[in-house]
C-alpha cells in the first residue's frame, strides 16, 4: 500500500495513518481474531470468576506511546491485559442490579452497527431511521401499547428515557396553562408539583437535572411492606395540591420489591387532576410477555410517557434505552436541534429531535436482529424462566434454617438476607461474592441489609441455580 509517501525519518509530522491502511488490508484477518476472541470470552462466561477482585496489574497511569503498533498488536494486548480482568456479566450468575446479557443476535447486531457506523440522526439518504421507526413499533407490540398511539426514541438508558419524561411532562403541563417552558424557561412555571412514592435513584437525579431539584417532590406513602404507590394517599395529595402543573411519577417493576403500581387508578386521577403519567418500566415493560404477568402493567397505555430499556431485560449490549410517549410532538418541541445545515427534507422521523444526543449510534440494529431472531415468543421465554428462576431461589430460602426472603418475589428479583444483624449479613454478601461462582448486589430494604439476586440473563439455567445455591451454603 503506497496511500502515504511522505515518511522521511527526519519529517516532523510523519504521516502514521500506513498503520490504518495496512490494517484495512487486512480487515478479514482482524475480525476473525476479535471474533476468535469474543467468541472464547463468551462462551468461557460459564465459567470464569463473575467479578474480578483485583486489577492492580491494569495501570490507568500508563502514558500513551507515540508510535503504534496496529491492531494485532493492540489486540493482543487487550487479550493480556485487559480480558482477564474484566467481570463475567454476560454470564448466567450475574445477578447484580438488573443487568443484562447479550442474545447472539443482539451482538451479532451490535457488532454491525459499530461496522457500518452510521450516524443515526434521522432519514436523510439511510434506511436507519425507518428501522428505529420499525423497532419501535415492536417494542410498543411486545409492551401491549397500541403503536398507533404511541412513538418513542431510543436512548442511551432508563436514565436519559426518565429525563426525556420530564422534560416533556413540564412542557405538556406549560402548553395546558399557556406558557412555553421551551422557550422562555422553567421560571414561566413556577408551580410545578410532582408525586412519586418509590422513584428510582435515576429519577431523582433527572430531577436535579431539570433543575426541578433532587428534593422537590412529593413523596407519595407505598403500601404496607411494599414499594407500590398507596392510591389513597395520591388521591389526597394531588386533590390537596394547588399547582397548576403536576407530574405523577408511577413504577411498573421497582428495583427491589419488583413492585407495579395501579396504574389504571393513577391513570385516573392523573385524569381527574389533569396531571401527567409518567412510568417508569425499565425492566418491568416486558412482565406484558409473562402470560402469568400480563395484568401486572394494566393500565400503561394510560401513560403519559413510558420508560424501558433493551440493555437489561431484552438481553441487547449496553447502551439502549427506550422511551416512549403518547404526545411525541411535546418531545419534539423540546429536543429539536435545529440549524440551518441539519435542515433536510428528507420524509421520516427525525430522531435526532427526539432525544439528548445529536450524534446517535444506531441501536435500532442490535434490538432489530435479536427481535427477528428470537421473536416474540423468545422473548417471553426469557421472561418466564427468569421469573420462574427467582421463585425458585424464593422457593429455598424459605425453607432454609438461616436465611430468610425480604419479600416475596413478584418478578425476577429475589431479595433475602440471613437472620443475624446487617453487620453480618454485610460480610456474608462479600463471602459470597467471593467465591466467584455468583454476583449479587445489597439493598436495604424494609430497615434491613439485604441482598438482591435479579435474574435477567436469557443464558441462566437450572444448573445454574444449583451452583448459585452451594456458594450461599460454603459462603454461610
Ligand atoms: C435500571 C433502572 C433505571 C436506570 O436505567 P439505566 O438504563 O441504568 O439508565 C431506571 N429505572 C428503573 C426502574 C431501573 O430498574
């Protein structure tokens, strides 16, 4: 390859790009070997440790060396030094937070996304855009929303999908008293009121964000021993309320009782209060594929805008949120980018008016693959089994001597700890971890230190379970 010719020693800006162009030769040979690689840390998932406890070897202080080595070199590097170390949360017994794994569709997906990188602004001269149009479609099928009413974007995670519903509940509600948050600023709307009663801590820091304030909510009580908003008590404090924008903030799916609000109720006084239904269904959106379940989201077409994620519970790579809304102008009113050359004329959703980012990856890709892979019904199916994994991990530590459930599990979530003080059960969740046969996460919950085991991952199984069970009893 003779691309670049000036590469005299003694030139002070050698042209290093032959690097590039060699490696392009020799692309075949480069995807092979990372597949190759991929290939071995996925399967070897099973069996490695599921977190890594020490990478003291890993120098963050490294510098960086002038010259490069090319992509062979730098993938072998990365096989030594950066592999061993990282955690198995692909694997079957990461249970920590609601983490995800990743379907082969879904990678294959991501792999070809970061291939043909496009920049997945919106329809002008790529297909990409009618893609996210489709994908959305489908997530509205899978989640029992009608999609003739329903539109969305797709976002970096639950987090940016929560932001996007107040920052598009605030607009709806200045549009209701005529003002134009948009444009003229919050301080147009200065009494904004929203109820929550268990947000999560994304929620809370989307309302730093939006400048409402971490600590400027209502909290709304939960029933008894629950997570689940207590109707009776938002029915008070929305009735009681004087401002003229409200906000209800509704949980389908907490992140440790796994706990759904009633959301036909709250639809309700959402309606009577003429507030705005935001739910947050990161995970709990696909309990609608659980024909066991499908009545725990009754209600969600009521929403107002609805959050979920691809990156837990469908099992695609990080990053992918979904967001949803039934008034997708309001969004657009409040995302648009607008310059004079991003105006195109092209016909089609423009998502980069959609969302936080103007340059976006195009994760319809990875969302789009596993969903034509799999199916509907290959999605239900990892929905029943991880549930059905949760009762059963439920199941025996309720008949075990020394530990007992912090709730029952509703989903696919088991919380439990071992009778004894929090102190011990402190060190007993690092004995367990420590075996490196299974990663779970603590909470509190109820007053107490607890552990939370989310099953999420398509690949775990009964053996699975097994293992999971002999590392509490050698940790105990
Ligand atoms: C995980 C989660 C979030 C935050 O999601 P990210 O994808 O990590 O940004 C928000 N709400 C709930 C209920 C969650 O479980």
């Amino acid at each position: 390859m003779n691309h670049v010719s000036n590469r005299s020693s003694n030139s002070p800006t050698v042209d290093e790009r032959h690097l590039m162009f060699d490696d392009l030769e020799k692309l075949g040979r480069i995807l092979v070997e990372t597949g190759d690689i991929a290939h071995s840390f996925v399967q070897g998932a099973d069996d490695m440790d599921v977190t890594c406890r020490d990478f003291s070897a890993f120098d963050p202080s490294r510098p960086l060396q002038g010259q490069g080595r090319g992509t062979l070199d730098a993938l072998r590097a990365a096989k030594e030094e950066i592999l061993p170390l990282l955690a198995a949360s692909i694997g079957p017994r990461y249970l920590g937070f609601v983490t995800g794994g990743t379907t082969p569709a879904a990678l294959a997906g991501d792999w070809l996304a970061s291939a043909i990188d496009q920049n997945a602004t919106g329809p002008e001269g790529s297909v990409n855009a009618a893609v996210e149009e489709q994908v959305i479609n489908w997530l509205c099928d899978l989640g029992g929303v009608p999609s003739d009413r329903f539109d969305g974007v797709l976002t970096t995670g639950a987090t940016v999908s929560n932001l996007l519903g107040l920052v598009a509940a605030r607009q709806w509600c200045g549009e209701q008293v005529g003002v134009n948050v948009d444009a003229d600023g919050a301080g147009v709307l200065p009494d904004l009121e929203v109820f929550a009663a268990s947000p999560h801590a994304s929620m809370i820091k989307d309302l730093s964000i939006t400048g409402i304030g971490r600590n400027n909510f209502t909290k709304v009580a939960t029933k008894p021993g629950s997570e689940e908003t207590d109707i009776a008590d938002l029915k008070a404090k929305i009735s009681a309320s004087d401002a003229r924008a409200k906000i209800v903030i509704a949980s389908a799916g907490t992140v440790n009782a796994t706990d759904f609000d009633d959301l036909e109720a709250i639809a309700d006084l959402c309606a009577a209060y003429g507030a705005w239904l935001h739910v947050d269904a990161a995970f709990g959106f696909f309990a609608a594929l659980d024909d066991r379940r499908a009545d725990f989201t009754k209600g969600i077409a009521r929403a107002d805008s609805i959050t979920s994620d691809g990156h837990k519970w469908l099992n695609v790579p990080y990053d992918c949120g979904i967001f949803l809304t039934r008034h997708i102008s309001v969004l657009e009113t409040c995302c648009r980018a607008f310059a004079p050359y991003l105006d195109t004329k092209a016909d089609g959703n423009s998502y980069i008016n959609r969302g936080v980012e103007n340059s976006r990856r195009f994760r319809a890709l990875p969302l789009w693959m596993t969903m034509v892979a799999y199916g509907r019904d290959g999605g239900a199916s990892v929905i029943r089994a991880n549930c059905d994994q949760a009762a059963d991990l439920a199941a025996w530590v309720r008949t075990h001597e020394k530990l007992e459930l912090l709730s029952e599990p509703k989903l696919n979530v088991t919380m439990f700890a071992a009778r004894g003080s929090d102190e011990d059960n402190r060190a007993l969740l690092a004995r367990i971890n420590a075996t490196g046969k299974v990663f779970m996460t603590p909470t509190v919950y109820g007053g107490r230190f607890g552990f939370r085991a989310a099953f999420s991952n398509w690949r775990t199984c009964d053996d699975d379970l097994v293992i999971i069970k002999q590392a509490i009893e050698s940790a105990l």
